[in-house]
C-alpha cells in the first residue's frame, strides 16, 4: 500500500498520492462528494503542531494525525473506500495500518473524531452506516454526538404583507445602517485580518485563530478601533463558523448580522446551502436565518494496546 508520513512541513506524501486520494473520496464520499478533493487538500496543510499521514491504495485511503497539543490521541480523519471494492476488507485494513502509525509515534488512543481545527466532519456521519459498523467492529466505543445545520440561501416568500413577495433573509443594510449610529462599523476583513486573528486568539484560542486565520472569508465588527466580533467561513470547505461575540458587544445584535454577511458570500462563492459546523447554539441559528438541525455525527474513540 503506497503512501508516506508526513512532518509538520514538509508536502509528503507526495502530489500523486493526494491525487488519487481526491479520487477515491469523489466516488466513495456521496453527501460530500463535490467538496471532496477540497477536504483533501486541507486535511494535507494542517496547523503547523500537526503531524498528519495519507495511506493511499488503488481502492482506498485513510488519512491520520496527532498534535502537540493532545500527543497521546490520534484521529482518523478521513476514510474512503472505492465502492466496487467495498465489503472485502480494505477499509479495516486501512483502519488498522492508521492505527499503526498513530500506535508509532506514541499515540495510546485513535478516535473517529474532528481534530479541529482542520478536520473533515466532527466524527461519522451517521447516514455513512458502513463506516459507523466498521468502527464499532473494531471495538471503537461512541462516546459523543455532534450535528450540522444546514443554512437555505436562496431567497424566500414573507410571512407578513406583502404575502408571496421576495426578500433576502440574507440582507443587512438596515442593520449595518443600525450599528453605525450606535457607533459599531461591520467590515471584511482585508489586510488587517492579522488585528481580528488576534482578537479571536486572545478571546477564544488558537483553534479558532488558525481557522480565522485560513477562512475564505472573515467580517467582523468594531467600535472605537476595538474588534469586537467576527465570523469566518470556508477554514473548512464550504462549512460556515467559527463565530463569536465579545461580552461588550453582546446584545447588539451583532452576531446575527455577521452571519447572514458570511452566508451571503458563500451564496455568491455559488452555494444553494450552508453547512454549519459542529453547532452549539441551535435557537440562535434556527431565529436568525432559519437553519434546521439536520446532520448527525457519532464520535468514537478505542484505546489502542
């Protein structure tokens, strides 16, 4: 089974490998198949405290990693298996020469399980039944639930008169216009992304700071010169989050604004949804743009001898 380690910097395995990897995860990933080579190619440029694997065959990969900052757990990342080789083995086999790498460099746990910041899901989608059966015949236990919600980004009908006009439930200009007069300004971030990356790591920390740091796109808010919220998408493909708001500015309102900016911009990037991503808050999510709980993840993790 070719395929190599890597180190926290250098670009191994190499090219090819990853490319084949980008393939097997277009055929085997069906509710993620148009973002899989993007899952890819993040998972293979992680935080620089990572050390991360690719073990690629013809049929199948299973990308690895560990960080500095829980050296003794190792997470499989991601999984694939080509269909027409499916049900003879491969994915066990792949499971278990991960859990060897992992066992290599002092790992005494595996977990199918997001290591943020850069993961692929937050564990195994449950509609990925085979991949659930798998770990849990591998002895892996569950031990946590985490879910998405999805975010429609298309415009809708209004509740109220005039009944069946169009509104974007994106807009914001009105309350741009708001938090202007009580002195609060709401911009992209663009060369100063640098001062909100600081802010996110003084406020939340560093996880949160790499993804602000790698988003697609990131806005936040600030008054007087002091940020005081943000919100980022795209550190993982397509996903929306992380977001937060400093107590100074909470009640303002100016969480909700930020998200619909940031689902604006991934409407415009040509996205119909949003994933949001390992979610916490879900009345705030469903009150400010409608979102609905939809994906499940099922996080397992088996101490390894």
């Amino acid at each position: 089974m070719p395929g190599s380690a890597a180190g926290t910097a250098a670009p191994i395995p190499a090219a090819a490998d990853l490319a084949v990897a980008a393939e097997v995860a277009r055929e085997a990933l069906v509710f993620d198949a148009g973002e899989a080579a993007a899952l890819v190619a993040r998972l293979a440029a992680p935080p620089a405290d990572r050390r991360w694997t690719a073990l690629v065959s013809g049929g199948g990969v299973v990308m690895a990693s560990m960080s500095t900052r829980d050296p003794q757990v190792g997470h499989i990342d991601l999984l694939a298996v080509r269909p027409r080789e499916q049900g003879r083995g491969l994915g066990r086999e792949l499971v278990r020469a991960a859990e060897e790498w992992l066992r290599a460099r002092g790992a005494t746990q595996a977990r199918f399980a997001g290591n943020a910041p850069c993961y692929a899901w937050p564990g195994i989608d449950v509609r990925y039944t085979a991949a659930a059966c798998l770990a849990e015949s591998l002895g892996y236990e569950r031990y946590h639930v985490a879910w998405n919600m999805t975010a429609d980004l298309s415009t809708g009908p209004t509740a109220g008169p005039p009944a069946g006009q169009a509104t974007d439930r994106l807009a914001t200009d009105e309350d741009v216009a708001r938090l202007a007069r009580a002195g609060v300004d709401v911009r992209e971030a663009g060369p100063e992304r640098e001062r909100v990356v600081a802010f996110v790591r003084e406020h939340w920390n560093d996880r949160w700071a790499w993804e602000a740091a790698n988003a697609a796109g990131l806005h936040y808010a600030e008054r007087d010169g002091e940020v005081l919220a943000f919100a980022a998408w795209g550190a993982r493909p397509a996903w929306f989050g992380p977001m937060g708001t400093a107590p100074a500015a909470r009640g303002l309102g100016v969480g909700g604004v930020l998200l619909r900016r940031c689902l604006a911009d991934q409407r415009a990037a040509g996205q119909s949804t949003a994933q949001i991503g390992w979610v916490g808050p879900l009345r705030f999510y469903s009150r400010a743009v409608g979102a609905r709980a939809e994906r499940v993840f099922w996080l397992y993790r088996r101490d390894l001898a």
